[in-house]
C-alpha cells in the first residue's frame, strides 16, 4: 500500500504538484473530484489547498496554468473549486461580525464541554462509528482530508453525535494545513443549516459506501438533519477600499502565513530595509504549525532574494517587537499583504493602534484577486460563479 500524500511546506513543492495534476485538471477532475478512495489514493485531487491557503502560490497562478492547457468549459468544476475559497473569504470580509460570533461561541461551548468524554471520543476516532474514525485520525496525522470526508465529518458530528459544530469547526481549523477562518467556518455552517438557512448536508452510509468505493459504510447514522438556528444574518458591510503603498518611503515588510508570496504583491522593483516572517497562524494544532513555521522559512529564502534585504522569523504579532523592529530599520512604515478576517487580521488590528501611537503606520495592501473577487460574494455562491468567466477575461 502507497504512503498517505505529503505535502512538502515549500512553494516549489507547490509548483512541481501544479505541474503534475494540471492535465487532470480538466474533464478528469470533474468527473472523479468526488471519490474518497483513501488517503493513498488522491490522484483525482489537486491537493494545492494547502498552498492556496497560505498563499505559497495564487489562485491566479493555478487557474492561468489551468486554463492554458484546457478550455474554461472543461476546467469549469476546478477553476471554480479554486474560487471557492476566494467567494467564502470575500463573504465573510462583507459580513466580519459572522467570525466574531463564532469565536465568542466557541468560547462558551469549550467551557460546557471541557473533558467531554463524546468530545474526546469523536477528536480521538474511537466513537466506534466507522470512517468517522478513520477521518478523526486520518486529519491529525496528515492535515489533511478529501472535500467530501469533510462534509460527511461534519454531517455526523452536528446531527448524529449532536456536538456544537463549533467544536468541530475549531478541531478542523487546529489540524488542517489548508484550514482559514473563512472557507472553514462558513463551511461547517452551511453542513449545520445557518450559512443556506434551512439547508443542511445530511451524510447517510449509501452515500459514503458509494464514493468511498466501498470502504466504509456506517451504521447507525441519524436519518434527519434539522437546521440549527441563531440570530439573523448582520448586514453586508462595505469592503475596505484598497490602499496603497508609497513607491518610495522607506518600509519594514512583515509576511504573515496568509500570504507567503509577498513577491507578487509588491512591485517588481520594490525594496525594503528589513522583512519579518510570522511563523505561525495562531490556530493551529502541531502539524499544522510545523507547516507554516517550514513555510515561513522558504519565504524568508525567497523574500532575501526578491528584495534585497535581511530577513527575521518571528512568532505572535507583538505591536512592541514591530515597534523596535521599525526604529532599528528607522522606517515609520510597515507593508504587508492584506490579511482577509481571522486570526491574523484580529492580531493586526489590535497591533494597528500601538503601532500609530508609536508614529508607526501598518499598511495592508491587497491583491487585484480579491479586490475584483470579492465584492461579488455579496450572496450566494450561483450568483457569484456567474461572475467568474467574465472578471478572469478581463482582468487576469
């Protein structure tokens, strides 16, 4: 039996596997993305999320290789598994109170549930109930699982093991490489019926014996899925206009693990004093966290490359670490990638206002991707596929 897939935390790593699965990106993939065949036995994926997560490559750079070898037609079902992730992180910037609910949610279900024995149970795989398990274990081991594990993880976990789903959400977001903020909790509400209000996955054992290829078939599984409920949905709040970064101050760049190709996010010519790397994602569980510490410093190689200047690795955004940081490179301005709600947007916005006091602006400078992706996330994701073919031709 082949190995389970690795995924190397490097963006050549990223490379090489684009170059292999690109000719399956086709009619291929759309024909087989849905079978879990195990964790040795995931040619029918691209296995790039992780990398599109933290940006060790761009979506522009997959869906522009794709579509160089096939035709949007063919490619339709992989270029739009791609701007999924850019559709939920564009609906959640438009509604970012949906992530504060969550996180304060999640703060009072893990005091109900603390030493938990259903919740050590279904972390743990040892629920007894078959290709859960399997997922549980397979996801602390690897970091990874197939898209269609997930849904079926979650379905069981909210309505057959009735645990809050922001416990799972925070489980997934701990292990998984390719976990964000947005793509994982807005998933995990749309299994339990709040994203879709009213609509739930229900995962039944015909389902998973079909497109698992016969490896599992569960017993036991509820046969109904009644929606959870909470407040209404807060209004869609404007976008942040995107800012610009003045060609010639002076400037400390800090990289953060939501994008670790700042080379593609500033000019080509750019230079700055002195780059930062964070490390970590303030997220993760352990393999998750080795990932993005390896990644950080395969950027840290190709950032001293790209831009001509010394490099420090650090963990946690520490307003007063970035304030000596600037003061020794005697800049008032620090650039960065724009960080989309999270985590580490969280930790930049309460940087923000020390760094101001200090005489020091945090400038956050987003990708054309996003800025043309995401105000259309204003609804569902029909509305914004629509949308796709016509802002790929005319802007990428």
């Amino acid at each position: 039996m082949a190995a389970p897939v690795s995924f190397p935390p490097n963006r050549d790593a990223a490379l090489d596997r684009l170059q292999a699965f690109v000719l399956r990106a086709g009619v291929d993939y759309a024909r087989d993305r849905n079978a879990d065949l195990g964790p040795e036995a995931r040619s029918n994926v691209s296995l790039l999320s992780p990398y599109l997560r933290h940006r060790l490559m761009t979506e522009r750079e997959v869906v522009s290789a794709v579509l160089a070898r096939h035709s949007f037609s063919e490619a339709e079902k992989f270029v739009q598994e791609v701007l999924w992730r850019t559709y939920w992180k564009g609906w959640l910037e438009l509604r970012p109170a949906i992530w504060g609910r969550y996180l304060a949610e999640l703060d009072a279900v893990r005091a109900r549930f603390r030493g938990a024995k259903a919740l050590a149970s279904a972390e743990n795989g040892t629920t007894g109930i078959e290709g859960f398990d399997d997922w549980a274990r397979e996801l602390v081991e690897t970091g990874y699982l197939h898209n269609h594990a997930r849904m079926w993880f979650a379905s069981i976990w909210i309505f057959t093991l009735r645990l809050p789903w922001t416990l799972g959400a925070d489980f997934f977001l701990r292990h998984l490489l390719d976990g964000d903020p947005a793509s994982n909790t807005l998933s995990w509400r749309w299994v339990a019926g709040l994203q879709t209000i009213g609509k739930t996955y229900l995962a039944t054992a015909d389902n998973i014996a079909r497109y698992t290829g016969g490896r599992f078939a569960p017993q036991g599984l509820t046969t109904s899925a009644v929606p959870l409920t909470e407040a209404p949905l807060p209004a869609v709040t404007p976008l942040l206009a995107p800012v610009s970064l003045d060609p010639d101050a002076p400037a400390l760049l800090l990289v953060t693990p939501e994008d670790f190709h700042p080379e593609s996010v500033f000019a080509q010519d750019r230079r700055f004093v002195q780059a930062i790397i964070l490390a970590d994602r303030g997220s993760g569980g352990a393999l998750s966290e080795v990932f993005v510490a390896a990644a950080a410093h395969d950027c840290a190689g190709r950032v001293e490359a790209h831009f001509g200047c010394p490099t420090r690795i650090i963990t946690g955004i520490d307003p007063a670490k970035l304030i000596a940081a600037a003061q020794d490179a005697q800049v008032t301005t620090i650039a960065t990638a724009y960080a989309p709600v999270g985590h580490v947007a969280d930790a930049l916005r309460a940087a923000t206002p020390v760094l101001q006091a200090a005489g020091i602006d945090l400038i956050q400078v987003q990708r054309a991707w996003d800025t043309h992706f995401w105000p259309h996330a204003k609804k569902g994701f029909f509305a914004f596929k629509e949308q796709i073919p016509r802002i790929l031709g005319e802007r990428f």
